[in-house]
C-alpha cells in the first residue's frame, strides 16, 4: 500500500500508473473507487468537469508556464 499511483485526469479519459502498470478508462467510467489502495495520489487534471471524493491522500501538481533549468 506504499506505491503512489500518478494519475492524469484528462477531457476525454482517465490515465494512471501503479507499480509499473498503465490503466486508462474514458472519463465517464472513472471513479476513485476504481484505483487500488495507496497512501498517495499525485493528479494532473484538465478536466473542468472533476471532482475529487476529498481524499487526504490525494495532491495535484500543475504544469508551469516557465521551465527553471535547475542544472
């Protein structure tokens, strides 16, 4: 139960990894209760239409507009 899952909510449908494995469902089909147990949720989400269940376990990260070259 210590794998994140990296989730990517698009328009159209729903992507994530888990432990190496890749999943995707169209948007219509998708709910929380579809991934596996985890203690962290990491989600990019486009869809203006989505709507987290208010898990503790869950960030989103955002695309930035400016690349800082950290080298």
């Amino acid at each position: 139960m210590n794998s994140p899952i990296f989730l990517d909510i698009g328009n159209t449908n729903a992507k994530w990894r888990f432990e190496g494995d890749y999943f995707e469902l169209p948007i219509t089909e998708f709910t929380f209760d579809r991934l596996p147990k985890t203690s962290k949720i990491w989600v990019s989400n486009v869809s203006p239409n989505f709507v987290t269940n208010n898990q503790s376990n869950i960030s989103f990260v955002e695309s930035q507009k400016k690349n800082i070259n950290l080298l």
